[in-house]
C-alpha cells in the first residue's frame, strides 16, 4: 500500500538515520511529508559581501576562487582561500578543519556560497559556510526548509529525503471535500504539502500550513464529534426532602447559574447513563455548594459519594465545610488522607465498605488499593486539572457507573473547552453570587508601599482580614527578594498586636489546618504566606491580599490569589506589590490584572502574552496528535474547524455519502497511525 512505504527508501536513510527518524516520530514516507520544517532559510536575494553589515543577513552569491595561503590557528594548520565575488569584492574563506578543500577550491574555478560574512578591518572573512559547485545543488535563488534534527540527522540529508517522499508519493490526493477547496480558500494538498516544505514565497508556505492545520483540526473534531454520546433527553429531576430542607436553611439563596448546573446535574444523576460533566466557573462563582447539593441528591437515592480535593489543606477546609452544612441532615461524612491511618483508618475503611459513611472526602488518597465502596455513585472532583487522567479514572473505577463531576476555575476559551472535554457535558458558573463587589486591584511601587500599610491597617480596626504573599520561604541570602519569614517578623512590628501567623508548605498539614481554622475563627487577622494560599480557600471576612513581587508571578497564579478575596459583600482590594525594572511581558500582566476580573479574559490575554502554552495540560498528549496546528495559538482555524464538522456530522453523521469519502479514509487512516 502507498502509504505504507517506509522511509529507508530513500536516498542517503540508512539504519542509523531511519533510527533518528524514527525519533521524531517518521517512519515512512507518508510521515515524511507531514514533518513539519520548524523554520525556512530564505536563499532567495542574493547578497554579496558588501551587503554583509545588513543585520541578520546571510551570503548567497558566486564567487571565483583567487588563491590559497595558509596560517596556524588553534586547530593547527588552516586553509585560507582568496575569492573574489561578483562585484570584484575580496573575501577571505576560512577553512577551519576543512584542509581538504584546497584540492576542490581550485584556482580560477567558480562556486556558490552560503552563510554568515563579518567585515574585519577592511576585509570581509566568512568562516561558518556552505559551498556549492551550482547553482540549483546551493539552494541559491530558493526558500529551504529548516527541520528539527537528532543524532546523525542533517539538514541536507532531511531536505534529500523530503524531495524524495514528496515525489515518491506523487500525486498526493485531496484529503477535503472538492466542494470546501474553493469555499474556504484551502490549497489542493499536493501543493499544499510541496509548498510547505519548499514554498516558492513565504506568503506561499503560510498558506499551505493553513491548509494542512485546518485540515488536521477538522478531522480531530470530526472524530471528538462522533464520538460524543448522544444523550437521550430526560424530564426534570425533582428535588428530594433533603435537598429541599438544605436549600431553605442556607443563607443566601443560589445564583440562577447555580440553579440550572444543579439541574442539569440532578438529571444527569437520575438517568441511567453515567454522568461526565465538567462544572466550569470562575475563582469565587460558588461550584462547591452545587457539588454539596446535588451530592445530596445522590445520598437520597442511597448512593455514596466520593469528594476528592488536589491537597490535603483543601480536602481538609472541605470536609469542615461539609460538615457544618450536611451533617445536620443526618449526612455521614468520613474523611480521608495518606495520613489517616492505623484503627482509624481501619473503620474508616470499613464504613466505606459497609455503607455506613454517605459522604467520603478526601486527596487522592481515596483511590488507594484498599479504599473499597459498597455502592459509590457519584464522583466529585474539585480542581479537576490537579489531576491527571489516570487518577480521575481511577477512582472513577472503584464506583460502579459512577456519576463524574470534575470541577475547574481554570478558564479556557470556548471553542478549546468543546474539543478537549468533547466528551464532557459542560456547565457553567458564569455570574457571581449577589452583592458581591469585583476586587479592587492596586499597583504598588516600592515608593508607595507605606500607604498600602496604612490602607490594610484601617482594614484591619474594621475586623477584616488578609493575606500577605511572597514569592519564598527563607531568605536564601542571594537577592532582594522579600521572604515570608522576614517579612512575618517586619508586620508584627509594624502591626503590633495583630494576631497573625505564618504559613507555607514546608509546615505540616495539621498545623497548616490548625491556623486556617484559627484564621476562619478569627483568632488571627491575616496569614503572611507563600502561593500554598493560591487554590481553594474560603476565608469570607478575608478583604485584603497583598502579592509581593507580583512580577514574578503569572496570570493564572495571580487570578487565583485574588480569588482568595472579594468573597463575600464586603469590599475587598487587592495589592499587586512590584520592583525593579519590569519586563514588558511582566508589565502586560499587571495591567491585565489591574483592568479586569474575568477569569475569561485573563485566560485569553495569558495566551497572547505567553503565547501557546500549558493550559490544555494532559488533555494535549491523548489522541491530539498534531503536526501543523496549534490548539492554543489557533483558536480562529479551531473555531473554523469546529463548524464545519459540526455541519457535515449533522448532515453525515457516518461519512456515507460520495463527497465524504475522503474524510472518511482520512479518519480511517488517522486511528490507525494514532495507534
Ligand atoms: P469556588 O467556585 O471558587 O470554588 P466556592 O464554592 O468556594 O467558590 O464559593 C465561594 C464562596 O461563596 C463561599 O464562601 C460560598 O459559601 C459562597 N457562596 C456560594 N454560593 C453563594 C450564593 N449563591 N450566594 C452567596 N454566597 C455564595
Ligand atoms: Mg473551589
């Protein structure tokens, strides 16, 4: 079969080579095309020497070969050849280790050069080159590609092997539909796939990797499309006595986004098809009052529920929570980390086999081995992107199927969320809970800093409270950077007789709970900490966070934090504390931090600042395998793609008809290389 021809078929692919290849993921020819150059070199002008000044700009021109000296050098007897261009330009050629060309450089005799020339004194040498007997063989006049390489691999060998599979697999069939060609302005794939590796303009090679990147992403939803479940709609899910009674001793009433995630989830819960819904809401939108409520709704109809939060510090705030709000109503709630352990694990255990606990909360301690259900029926997952794939399933695993929430304050743009949780129903917390006021973000120079403990100290006689966030634990002696043990002992002076403490993740978990206790009860006014503060915690009366060195945190770090305030009615503020010269990326965050709140667009405004980034963690790696586009940096051909395959599965769900064919052998042949 075509497609299966394998790349030591070409010129020069000998064992060592195809092992390199192989690395990078090309094992035929077919693979070979669809390498994706990481960079061109563009031959095109020619540049003779004089032009060697101009910034960035490479040689390319003949030269006629004048004479040969030698001198000594580190690498001991070293050619010097004299060639004149054709301007009448002298140049120098310096062979270092390349003796051997005196015999091929020969007097008289002329030569394309290639590569990077300095003016020394009055002379022009160029040491670092490339050099060709013609023309065509120089890739002067053209547009090259520039490959990623490993071990024995060349450019020159990479670029041989490209020219040979382009030809061997000639011609290369569309893979689109005719029709969407002229419609959507794409290239026929056989030049889309010759221009990208040697385009004649760099317009051109933009062009054909717009191609060959929709053409991928459109396959990739086509498949996420197909593979999504249909669900059979079901009636409203009627809320049961307790969740009825829950609601009417709450003190505050539910957002109506909190309302509809509930219902949705209630329906979820009620149909015989496992549930796996992602729960998206930004910092403070109230996703875990929805995770207790229709955790409720589960233990009415006898089954348990598994909470899992990413640290011990949060399952802990957690499991507190839980407990003064659900116990009332008979709800048994366990607890569960690694350092539960001896007798109290071992009923702990056994409440969990037997029945008798309803409501299990806890790290990932609760897929241990030895953690075993009697009948678990809903899986709840706080910060669901703390997690990897394999620990979400795994405690999926030990319910039988069990509903999955996975909960995320990690905002990610639309059209992102839909293809990488495509087989996720999706709720969102999009509106804040009432009378909440949007943080007030502050930029504070070293200058002002003063005033900024004059504002938190007015804050502190009002009984509200704060948090202060630096960057490291000790002073690790090397820079300026504040530390949280220093700057503990600089507050209680300044605020003396405020009671505070210090926090950060070398305490151990139980003292760390101690005084986040202590901080809920108000026995302590603010917590001078480090980012172990950033996930999670839910501290009302807390109004005031105060980030040192804010330059030195991201975006996503920073949202978090300030989501430590603004939690309540009160008004809160949030101080973003810089020094020293900023980058202009450091600059870009700060101002996008002091102009919004949204977690939306602070997630978008990271992608532009950063640039493609981190944000589909794990998600990247699973059946995404793309060569030529970005699922961060191309969101518009996502958005594109997205809309076609929504077109052609609602008309073609199974690629049956003629015009499909093609995309029906393109997923056919995709499963197959994905294996
Ligand atoms: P997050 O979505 O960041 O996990 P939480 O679930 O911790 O947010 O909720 C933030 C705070 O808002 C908590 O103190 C919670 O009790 C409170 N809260 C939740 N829902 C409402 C509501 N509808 N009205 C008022 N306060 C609410
Ligand atoms: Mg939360």
């Amino acid at each position: 079969m075509e497609r299966e021809r394998k790349i030591t078929e070409a010129p020069g692919v000998g064992k060592k080579a195809a092992g390199d290849l192989l690395s990078l993921g090309v094992r035929t020819l077919s693979d070979m095309i669809r390498f994706r150059p990481r960079a061109y070199d563009d031959r095109r002008e020619e540049r003779r020497f004089r032009d060697a000044s101009i910034e960035d700009a490479s040689i390319s021109c003949r030269i006629t070969i004048m004479g040969h000296s030698e001198f000594s050098s580190k690498a001991g007897r070293t050619l010097k050849v004299t060639a004149m261009d054709d301007d009448g330009t002298r140049v120098e050629i310096l062979c270092f280790n390349r003796y051997f060309l005196k015999q091929q450089l020969r007097l008289g005799s002329s030569w394309y050069i290639y590569g990077k020339a300095i003016k020394n004194r009055s002379v022009y040498q160029i040491s670092s080159f490339e050099i060709k007997r013609t023309k065509e063989e120089s890739g002067i006049g053209r547009i090259l590609p520039i490959y990623p390489l490993t071990g024995s691999l060349t450019e020159k060998l990479m670029r041989n092997a490209q020219i040979y599979s382009l030809s061997a697999l000639s011609p290369i069939e569309d893979e689109l539909p005719l029709e969407m060609y002229e419609r959507l302005s794409l290239m026929h794939h056989d030049m889309a796939y010759n221009a990208i590796h040697f385009p004649s303009t760099m317009e051109e090679a933009k062009a054909a990797l717009a191609t060959l990147a929709f053409t991928e992403l459109l396959l990739m939803e086509l498949e996420v499309l197909r593979r999504k479940p249909q669900r059979k709609e079901t009636g409203e899910s009627k809320l049961s006595l307790i969740e009825q009674k829950f609601l009417g001793k709450l003190p505050f009433t539910l957002t109506d986004d909190q309302v509809n995630a509930s219902a949705e989830i209630r329906k979820d819960i009620d149909s015989p098809t496992p549930m796996n819904r992602l729960l998206q809401g930004d910092v403070g939108s109230g996703k875990t009052l929805v995770a207790w409520l229709t955790a409720l709704h589960a233990i009415a109809k006898g089954k348990q529920v598994a909470f899992m939060a990413p640290t011990e510090l949060l399952a802990r705030q957690h499991a507190d929570g839980a407990a003064a709000l659900l116990s009332p109503f008979g709800v048994r709630i366990a607890f569960i980390t690694g350092s539960v352990k001896g007798e109290s694990r071992k009923l702990l255990l056994r409440s969990l086999r037997e029945g008798t606990t309803d409501l299990v909360i806890g790290t990932h301690a609760l897929f241990s081995e030895d953690v075993v259900f009697k009948n678990l029926g809903y899986v709840i997952i706080d910060e669901q992107h703390r997690f990897g794939v394999q620990q979400r399933e795994a405690l999926k695993k030990k319910g039988d199927r069990a509903d999955i929430l996975s909960m995320t304050a990690t905002p990610i743009p639309r059209s992102l969320a839909l293809t990488l949780f495509a087989d996720y129903s999706v709720s969102v917390l999009r509106s804040m809970p009432k009378g909440r006021i949007p943080v007030k973000t502050y930029l504070v120079s070293e200058e002002k800093r003063d005033s900024m403990y004059e504002s938190v100290g007015v804050e502190f006689k009002r009984l509200h409270q704060a948090y202060f966030v630096y960057p490291r634990i000790d002073d690790e002696g090397d820079s300026d950077l504040r530390d949280v043990t220093t700057m503990f002992e600089f507050l209680k002076e300044k605020y003396h007789g405020v009671p505070s403490a210090l926090i950060h993740s070398k305490l151990p978990d139980d003292e760390k709970m101690a005084i986040l206790r202590d901080f809920k009860a108000k026995k302590l006014m603010y917590l001078v900490a480090t980012s172990v503060v950033e996930v999670g915690i839910d501290i009302p009366d807390a109004t005031c966070m105060i980030i040192e060195h804010a330059e030195r945190f991201g975006l996503a770090a920073l949202h978090q934090l300030r989501g430590r305030v603004g939690r309540s009615t009160l008004p809160s503020y949030c101080f973003l504390v810089y020094s020293g010269n900023l980058t202009d990326e450091a600059k870009a965050r700060l101002k996008v931090m002091k102009e919004t709140n949204d977690g939306f667009k602070i997630a978008e405004k990271d992608l532009e600042i950063r640039g493609p980034g981190e944000i589909t963690g794990d998600r990247q790696s699973g059946f995404l395998h793309l060569h030529f586009a970005s699922l961060t940096s191309d969101l518009d051909l996502v958005e594109k793609a997205r809309k076609e395959a929504e077109r052609i599965v609602e008309d073609d769900r199974g690629l049956l008809k003629a015009e499909n064919a093609v995309l029906r052998e393109a997923l056919a042949r995709k499963v197959l290389q994905d294996k």
